[in-house]
C-alpha cells in the first residue's frame, strides 16, 4: 500500500485540501464513506510546518 506525503516549510494565506474519495483495491473501486471533521475558524497548522532540509549537493 502507498502513501503521499506533502510537506509544508511556509503556510499559504488560503490552503486547499483536496480528500481522497474511493478507495481501489483489485477490480474494486469504493467510495470512502468516512466523515471529516475539522474546525473552520480557529486552525492552527503552525506546530505541522516542518524545517526545510538543506541539500548536502
């Protein structure tokens, strides 16, 4: 199984998150029925802002 990472070194004044929404597995395409919650106002994403790694190259 994969994973995606994406990994922010500075916020965007307006972030976009787009939800995965099926699932593939096999032959099989599903839809993920799963419920989100996150708060609107008030959501603070500055302790995920990691450090951007300097190259050694």
């Amino acid at each position: 199984q994969a994973t995606k990472r994406f990994d922010l070194w500075k916020l965007p004044e307006i972030l976009v998150v787009h939800l995965k929404r099926f699932s593939n597995s096999r032959m099989l395409r599903d839809k993920i029925d799963t419920f989100v919650d996150f708060p609107i106002e008030g959501l603070d994403l500055e302790k995920m802002v990691g450090e951007r790694e300097v190259s050694g190259v």
